[in-house]
C-alpha cells in the first residue's frame, strides 16, 4: 500500500472554503463595478513572464521575491512569476499603445507571488485587483486614481479608513536639498519600513545600507514626519521646496479630494515610482498595513519601448483585505457556504419535477436557489439549510402540492406562511429585504 499524502499547504499560501470565497467574490465584483464606472477597461496578461521583463523593475529587495519558474525541457527562455500586475501592464501597453490609443485606462484582477515572509494578511501567493491610467503626466489622472480608491472603499462598506498620499519628487527633493539625493533608492527602501520597525531601526539601516551617519539619517527622519495640517505641511515644503512640482501637484489634489492625509513618511519601496505615491489604512485594524497602495511610475513602460508612455494607478490587496474583514468581523463574511438564498426541500423523489419548476421560477425572478437532492428527514434538511446559510425555505408535500400552495419559511426567525405557489415569489422577496 502506497504512503498516504498529507493534504498541507505550503507556507505563505492558503486555500479558500466557500465561506471566505463567497465574500472574496464579492470583492472582486465591486472592484469590477467601480473601476468600470470611471471608465477603466479590462485586460489580463499571463501569471509567467520572461525574466528580463521582470527583473529590474522594484528594485533589488523586488528582484529577491520573484518566483523563477523552471519551463520543460525544450523552454531555454528563463521565465518568472508576476510579483505585480504593473510591470506586466507597462509591458502589455508598450506592446499594444498603437492600437490602444492614449490615454489608456485599464483594470486587471488576478494572482501575483512573492516569495516573501509571510505574516497577519500577507500570503506569497495573493490577488491584486489594479487600476491605470497610462499615456498621460495630467494631474486630473493623479486626482482620479484617489477618488476611484476612495468610492472603493465606500462600495466595499469599510466605516473607517484614510487614505495617506505622499510624492516622490518631495521625497527626492528633500533628499537633494540634504546633498544625499544619489543614496534615493536604498533610503527610500528603509523609509519605507518605518511603520513596521520604527525610528531607531531604520536609522540603523539607512547608516549601513545608504552610508549615511547617523545625523544624516536623523534629518531624513524629521523631514519625513513633519507635523501639521497638510496646509501646513505644503507650506512648510513649499518654502524648502519653491521649485518642487509636486508640491503644486498635492495641493490641487488635496484641495479637491477631502478628507486625505498627507503623510511625507509614505515612500513605497518600489523604485519606479516618480510622483505621487499613496497607501490605504484601515483605522479600526492599523496593524494590518496598506490594503491598497500605489502611484505615478513615469518611467517604467519606456524600459520597453523608445514612446513615452507615463502613468499612474492603484492596486488593492484583495487578500490582505479580505484577512483583516475576517478579523474585524465585517458583515459580508456571513459565515454562509452557499451563494444560494433559497432552499427548495425534498419531501419526496415522485415531486422532484414540482421541486425544480419551483426553484425555476424563482431563479427567473433573480434569486439563487438550491434544490435539496435527496429526499431525507426534514430535520436532516434543516440543518444542512443552517449550516450553509440559507436564509429561506420552501416546502411543498402532499397537501401543499394538491392545494397549490407552498410553505415559505423564514429560517433566521423561525417563521413560516403558507400561501399560493401564485404569489410566493413576493414572499420570499419580502423575507430577504
């Protein structure tokens, strides 16, 4: 007898039951909803690339993460795993830009690995849902891209979250005005991990990755988090800054999309940023981290062709999200294993036609429904409805069949009517409202 298998996941990975994949959809489909009401089209480009077209384009640490792919035999091109849905992109539109036209507006969906610690939320195999805008350096693309995540986080019912935007060009235009601008790569590396490893350590680490002394790292630091308002703020750089686009570039988008805080901390590890840069928190869960992140990368398509094609956008880390719904216990995770809504009960196999006629008709109305295959005790019948969350029963025996009525049975309430199979499609509806 051959040895049995264990049935594990690797780690980092994780696998979904309906009930996590249920709300997970759902996700998706108002991501989808969203983007498309701005305007962004799909596309979608393969989870292997060659790794010329992936390496070098994050940064070292980014190239570190990325998942080489060992091809048959025959395969002599090296070949990797996507670890974003951007670099891809801005092969994609170099590409295809002539047909395309400018601007393009895009939106992907799908899986992306890095093969990083994993931690709370953060998987080596995860989903991104992006949006971009490509072909175009307006500031309208720039103030779009965070009015699209704010109406996405509004649509996705999260109460209490804060988008916090920052710039590259302050960031680099601080770093100059220090006389340390050629060290921007690795300082803004270790910038970035202020959140998760705090002053001191990143002190450490900018004075041994970016040869900085520890004076020089100090000053990094206080600029980064300069307090205020953010009108205070922009007033503080535009007077260190007089020259710096992209303190004109935040001004206007801040005057125009409320409630974002500046934060001049945010410096996003990827290097192919050069503009705006901004991260999604959610306030009732902090230690999560940024649920959507993202930025102007003016630069990246031209890597792939001599036509300039600079652009800006977001992606949302479905995964992450969804892991920090779980945890604060949003009411789309219902704890429901079915997409049905309705569950139609078998009292017999001689009226399994009568059954799925009913099920039909509600299905034309709309509704999701489930026909119970077997014809068992009708207590084995309700817990099977309870422990996939369906929300309604219809019943029909003998005398309910021979009458033309059925029974319409609120599972949550425990309450139930008998009326005419004529109008028991309003009913149901009324006890899912």
């Amino acid at each position: 007898m051959s040895r049995l298998i264990e049935p594990r996941t690797m780690s980092g990975f994780r696998d979904y039951s309906p009930a996590v994949m249920i709300p997970r959809e759902r996700i998706l489909q108002t991501a989808r909803d969203v983007y498309r009401s701005f305007g962004f089209a799909p596309i979608d480009t393969p989870a292997c690339e060659s790794l010329d077209v992936l390496l070098g384009k994050g940064g070292d640490e980014s190239d570190k993460l990325v998942y080489r792919v060992r091809g048959a035999k025959q395969e002599k091109e090296e070949m990797g795993l996507r670890f974003d849905l951007t670099v891809p992109f801005a092969r994609f539109a170099a590409k295809n830009i002539n047909e395309l036209g400018t601007p393009f507006k895009r939106y992907a969906m799908g899986p992306v690995w890095r093969g990083e610690r994993p931690g709370q939320g953060r998987y080596r195999e995860f989903w991104q849902c992006d949006f971009d805008t490509i072909g175009t350096t307006s500031n309208a693309s720039d103030i779009e891209t965070i009015l699209v995540v704010n109406e996405l986080f509004t649509k996705l019912e999260i109460p209490r979250f804060e988008i916090r935007v920052n710039s590259r060009a302050i960031l680099n235009g601080l770093l100059q005005s220090l006389g340390i601008a050629d060290r921007a790569a690795a300082l803004l590396r270790s910038l970035d991990k202020l959140a998760k490893i705090g002053r001191e350590k990143v002190i450490e680490e900018m004075v041994a990755e970016a040869n900085l002394s520890a004076e020089q790292a100090g000053q990094v630091l206080d600029l980064a988090t300069m307090a205020g308002t953010n009108s205070e703020i922009l007033d503080q750089l535009q007077s260190r800054l007089p020259e710096n686009d992209g303190v004109r570039r935040l001004r206007e988008l801040l005057a125009i999309v409320p409630g974002i805080s500046l934060d001049l901390s945010i410096a996003r590890g990827l290097e192919y940023y050069t503009g705006i840069i901004f991260e999604t928190f959610l306030l009732d869960l902090p230690t999560i981290g940024s649920v959507c992140s993202g930025g102007r990368y003016d630069n990246l398509a031209s890597l792939y062709t001599k036509q300039v094609l600079p652009g800006v956008g977001g992606s949302l880390g479905v995964d992450r999200l969804l892991a920090a719904m779980e945890e604060l216990k949003h009411p789309w995770l219902t704890g429901a294993s079915s997409p049905a809504q309705v569950l139609v009960f078998n009292l017999g196999a001689e009226h399994l036609g009568e059954y799925q006629k009913l099920a039909k008709t509600l299905r034309d109305a709309g509704l999701a429904v489930e026909v119970f295959p077997d014809a068992k005790k009708l207590g084995q019948q309700f817990q099977y409805a309870e422990k996939r969350g369906h929300r309604v029963g219809v019943i029909a025996g003998e005398q309910e069949i021979a009458s033309g009525t059925v029974k319409v049975k609120d599972l949550t309430k425990k309450e139930e009517a008998t009326v005419p199979v004529v109008d028991f499609i309003a009913t149901v509806k009324r006890v899912l409202q």
